[in-house]
C-alpha cells in the first residue's frame, strides 16, 4: 500500500497507462495475425494499409519503437508479396 499522496495518484496513472498500452497492442498483433493468416496476395495486400496504420498509432503513442514498427511492417509487406509469385 502506497503511503505517500503521490504515490497513489501514480498507481491510479500506471493503471490507466497499463489499459491503454494492453489495448493498442492488442490491436497490432491482431491487425498483424489479420494480414499473416491472409489466403490470397489481394487479400493480404489489401490488409496491408490497415495495418501499417495501426503499428503507426502505436508508435507515436510509444507503445512499440519506430524501427520494431518498421521491421514489423517491411517483413509482413515481404510475405504479403511473396504470396503473389
């Protein structure tokens, strides 16, 4: 237990923070298993956008670092190209 007024305003902060981060990282790995378990290369393809733009809510939230986001986004692209030859 927190003896300190500051010390509980940071336990009710870190609460709200750790919601919030759960949340937006939830949503990038299920935009990322969206364009993965794609059947067909215009499937995956057209998934593409959606998910760059939720890895990039991530990042200026600072939830995920720019070049993991980066990384992430240029390995889904690769595979979501490879599908097509």
């Amino acid at each position: 237990m927190p003896h300190h007024k500051s010390a509980m305003k940071r336990i009710r902060q870190d609460k709200k923070r750790r919601a919030r981060n759960r949340h937006v990282r939830s949503q990038v790995r299920t935009a990322v298993k969206t364009v993965r378990e794609a059947h067909t290369a215009e499937d995956a393809l057209a998934k593409l956008p959606l998910l760059s733009s939720v890895i990039d809510k991530a990042v200026k939230k600072g939830i995920v670092h720019k070049r993991t986001a980066a990384r992430r986004k240029s390995r889904l692209a690769k595979k979501a190209n490879a599908l097509k030859g």
